[in-house]
C-alpha cells in the first residue's frame, strides 16, 4: 500500500502524528489514481531509454576505432545520434519529471494526467519510428536535434504538447505545502519550482517560434529555436537532480546537514536566475549575437549558485559511515555515482576550448549526473508504486557500470578532444591520426558500451520488478 514503510527503507512522512514537524527529506505517494498516472510516466521513461539503448550501440559502434568500418558513416551516424538524444535526453527527463509532478499534485484534473501522459507517449512513439518512415535529414541543433522528416517533427510538436499539459497541471492541482515548512515541504517546493522552470523554457520556445525566421536554413533555425528555452530547461533538470539527491540522501540513512528551509532557499536561488530569461527576451531578439550569449551566461553563472552548497552538503552527508541495506545498496550506489558524474562534467567544462569532443564530455558528464540521480529515486519509488523492491546483485551494480562506462566515455572523449578530435563526426569522417586520437576514442567506446549495459541493467531491473508485481496480483 502506498504511504506505508517499506522494508529495509526509513519509514515514510505520514508515519508521525500530524502535529509532529518531521524535518525528513521525504513525500509519500498517493494511494489514489495518481499513483497509476506517475507509475505511467515511469514507464514510457524506460520505454525511452530501450529505444535510446537500440540507437547508441550503433552510434559508439560508428565512433570505435575497427569497428566503425562496419558502419555506415555520415547521415546514418547522425540520424541515430538525434533520435538517441531526443529519447534518452528530452523524453527520459520529461518523463521522470511526469511521475514526480504528479506525485506532487493532488487528486483533481485527472484527465488531463492522463491526457498529458497519452500525448506524451504518442509523440515519442513518432519520433523513435521516424527513421524507418522515409527520408530523414538531421539537423544536428544544440539541445534538441532534429530530423527534417514530417513524422519525426510532428512527434516533437506532439511531445512538446504533452510537456505544456505536464506542465499545466502541475500549476491548476497543486499539492498543499504545510507552514511548518518541514522536510516535505522542502522537497515539494524543489519540485514546484522544476515547473515554474519549464513554464519559462515554454514561453521562451513560443517566444522564439514567433521571432525566428522561418525561411532560415533548418541548422540556423533549429539552433535559434531552441537555443533559449534549451538553456532555460537544463534548470528543470537540475532542480529534479537536487529533489533527488535530498531525497535519496535521506532514504540511505545519510541525510544532508541542512535543514529544510536552507534547502528551500538552495531551491529558490537555483530558480530565480530563471527570470532573467524573459528579461533577456525583452531586450534582445533570438537572431542576435547578444541573445545567445546572454543565454548562455544565464546558464553557466546562475545554476552553479545552487549547486555548489548541495555538492558540499551531500559530500559531507556521504561521509559519514552508515550500515547498508539491500534496499539502500542500489539508492546510495546510484546517489553517489551521480554526484561524481554531474561534478565530473561540471569541471570539464571549464577546460573546453572550440567545437570538439570535450564539449559533449561536459555534457554527458553533466546529463549523466542528472540520469543516474532520477534512476536511483525510480529504484526507491518502486515500491511506492505498487511494484517490487529493486534489491539484488543487479541493482546494486547498475549504477556503478552505468556510472563508470559513462566516467571512461567522458575521459576518452576528453583526451580526443585535446588532440582536435571533432564532434558530431563518426567513422572515416574523425580522421584520427595519432596513437594517442585512436587511445582515446578507443577508450570513448568501450566505456560507451559499459555504460549501455548499464543502462539495459536499469531496464531489466524495473522491468523486473513491474512483472513480479503484476503476477502476485
């Protein structure tokens, strides 16, 4: 039953008498329709990840010295990348953030969770199947690649759709926050303020929709497009990170050293550098220089504001010594094999240095943290949902495999990068000239494949799970 303890995890918030302030970072699930509509959303995230899996063994495969003779290079390489990161990127985030608004909302407008899910689900399913409907150019735009083919655009606007639903319902059935402002509280208010966030990204992508020319070639106007709101977004995401580490910190028996309002206030400077993008809209137009680069300080100076006290808080919380349990194992294994990943990434990115292949080492560092964040909260919720506990060898693994073949994926790219490897190229196109180029992407790729068994290991364990739930029913 939703809301009640589960075995081998600290007890739930609801547990205590209602007058008794539990400064905990914990929120029940509701034993209510709700939960069926966030165990969807679960759901059609895994179904993402399977069809991002299928699209990145042919993509490190492309990239692999020896191997990528075997695979066709150019627009075959470059068509599987855009739906790989559409699907793993965009559809898992939207997904997980799906199953955790609607944990944070209450029991009213139902219908339109379930439209939101639907639509959501109708899109992606365009998108994955676009590939094989025709010719598909790609369109290699920052943070949401494209493919210029009827079906796969109409998915995206399909899915952006469900996203403002998504969104929507989380502003007209909000769940009430209590004015003890405790460790529930704290949490709901890190989710409500992910939503503010996508509202924003909304309103600049509609911004931008009406300011950018639409006879521009599609590589100029894709990466107008979603310049703005792509920078805007990524502080959703971070915001659902840090619900999840307060969250999984607490359930591992390390909580962090902060209380609940000092997370509250972390939470709100992560959101407040997000106004700034409707001011930078007003002042400058989405074609011009000044717009992007505006945009682009946004993000690089306003999310570390909120970051850095919670790496600090959580690398003092994690090192403290505390007894594990086989359901902790997993939680606190994927915990800290996200804060690595999303630290790795973020120092990276200050040794980046033109268009090679340490920019998407920044990137895949940083996205990983986030991936490996929401996958240890799906391990924890799972049980909340009304399926089975992820315990066991493999769960316990996974977030280290994962964890690790993306932390060797980012290093050989890293090491390409400083000898001028390129980007957004694969096969013969990367031209690799030395012992030390070849060494590198060598090590991308087989840390590229680790970190796909990794990812099918997460799949196997949810899965797992949900088929061992439904056949106790």
């Amino acid at each position: 039953m939703s809301g009640a303890p589960t075995a081998g995890l600290p007890r739930q918030i609801g547990s205590a008498p209602a007058s008794a302030r539990d400064d905990r970072f914990d929120v029940a699930v509701p034993a209510t329709e709700q939960r069926a509509i966030a165990a969807g959303w679960l759901l059609l995230g895994v179904a993402a990840l399977i069809g991002a899996g299928v699209f990145s063994i042919l993509l490190v495969l492309a990239r692999t010295p020896f191997f990528a003779n075997l695979v066709p290079a150019g627009d075959f390489f470059r068509v599987a990348l855009v739906v790989h990161v559409d699907l793993s990127v965009l559809v898992w985030f939207v997904s997980m953030a799906g199953m955790l608004w609607t944990i944070d909302t209450s029991p009213r407008w139902l219908w339109l969770g379930w439209l939101a899910l639907w639509v959501t689900g109708i899109g992606t399913l365009f998108m994955a199947v676009a590939p094989f409907t025709g010719a598909a150019t790609p369109v290699m735009s920052n943070y949401v690649p494209v493919l210029d083919n009827d079906t796969f655009l109409y998915g995206l606007v399909v899915l952006g759709a469900g996203f403002l639903l998504l969104t929507l319902r989380s502003f007209v059935a909000p769940a009430r926050m209590s004015l003890q402002l405790d460790g529930a509280d704290a949490l709901r208010f890190g989710l409500k303020a992910a939503a503010v966030s996508s509202a924003v990204a909304l309103m600049s992508l509609a911004w931008s929709v009406v300011e950018v020319p639409r006879e521009l070639d599609p590589r100029t106007y894709y990466e107008l497009l979603f310049w703005g709101p792509g920078h805007v977004v990524q502080f959703t995401w971070t915001l659902l990170m840090l619900v999840a580490w307060a969250w999984l910190a607490t359930l591992t028996g390390s909580p962090l050293p902060l209380s609940p309002r000092v997370v509250v206030l972390v939470y709100a400077i992560g959101l407040v550098s997000v106004f700034a993008a409707p001011l930078i809209h007003l002042n400058w137009s989405v074609p011009s220089v000044e717009y992007r680069k505006m945009m682009t300080w946004l993000m690089r100076f306003g999310g570390g504001l909120a970051i850095l006290p919670m790496v600090l808080a959580l690398a003092v919380a994690l090192a403290r010594r505390v007894a594990p349990t086989p359901a902790t194992r997993p939680l606190r294994a994927s915990l800290i094999a996200s804060l690595l990943l999303f630290s790795a990434g973020g120092l990276l990115g200050f040794l980046i240095e033109g268009s090679d292949v340490r920019v998407p080492a920044h990137y895949h560092g940083s996205i990983v943290g986030v991936t490996l964040a929401l996958m240890g909260l799906a391990y924890a919720l799972l049980p909340r949902l009304g399926y089975r506990e992820a315990t066991g060898r493999i769960a316990n693994w996974q977030p280290w495999v994962y964890g690790g073949g993306q932390l060797l994926h980012i290093l050989g790219l890293m090491w390409s990068g400083g000898y001028g490897v390129q980007r957004k190229v694969a096969g013969a196109e990367q031209t690799l000239r030395s012992t030390q180029e070849v060494f590198g992407m060598g090590l991308m790729g087989f840390g590229g494949l680790l970190a796909i068994v990794g990812g099918v290991l997460f799949i196997w364990v949810v899965l797992d799970s949900v088929i061992a739930a439904r056949r106790t029913r």
